[in-house]
C-alpha cells in the first residue's frame, strides 16, 4: 500500500479535505481515505502535547506500512495547542461531520457517502487490531 499523507492545521483544513476527500476525481479515485486527528506538535520536540497521540501515531503508521492492498490517503489534521482544543466550540468539536471528542482519532471516510465509516477514539487508536480493522473496513 502507498500511503499519500498531508498535514493540515485548522487554517488550511478545508481545502485539503475538499481536495483529498469530497473532489469528483477523489470520489472515484479508489483510495482507502483517513483522517487522523492529533494534537499540535511541541516547538522543542517532535511529539505532541498529547500522551494518547505519541502513543498512537507510530501504531497507525506501523498497521498503514503492514496493509497490503489499495493506495490510501491519509490527512493528519493537527487540532491546535491545548487551549484551542479544550474549547468546547472547538470547529471539529462542533462540525457534525466529525464530531471530535479527543485526540487521536482516526476515522476512515466513506467514499460517495462523504461520511465516516469507521472510527477509532483516543481509547483505541493504538490498539493494533483495532487499528486493522478499521483499515480493512468495507472488504478492503
């Protein structure tokens, strides 16, 4: 599997989603598409203020590299620092599209449906086989 990732902040979401996920060429494009919501990286390291999500990334990217099969996209979306993500009107807090919780979660996107089909939250986003199954949602 090829694996296609961008990283988006809120600034810049909208385009990247539009682009990767709801576009007529990516509707029929063939990709498994996924999203996965972090916490911002802190400027003196290269892990996030987020103990889940160090924890999680390298397993997703870990179960990615292992999948064999279609070419998937995959669209880190960083949340902000932690004030912007404790906001309760936090835009992905509120868009009911994704319906955040926590971080990380990773939500495998349907394709034609333009919504999720599967979805992992900060509580299993690191678990391998649930992390495969999510990859592998729809037969793929």
């Amino acid at each position: 599997m090829t694996v296609e990732k961008v990283d988006a902040a809120l600034a810049d979401f909208d385009a990247h989603f539009d682009r990767l996920f709801a576009s007529p060429d990516a509707a029929s494009d063939g990709k498994v598409k996924l999203l996965l919501f972090l916490a911002d990286r802190e400027p003196d390291s290269s892990l996030t203020w987020c103990p889940d999500c160090n924890v999680a990334e390298p397993v997703i990217y870990e179960r990615l590299e292992a999948l064999q099969g279609r070419d998937a996209v995959l669209l880190r979306a960083y949340v902000g620092d932690k004030p912007t993500w404790r906001d309760p009107a936090h835009p992905w807090r509120v868009d009911p599209r994704f319906g955040l919780k926590g971080v990380p979660t990773l939500i495998r996107w349907e394709d034609g449906a333009g919504a999720a089909a599967a979805r992992l939250g900060d509580d299993e986003a690191h678990l391998k086989d649930k992390v495969d199954a999510l990859l592998c949602a729809g037969g793929n």
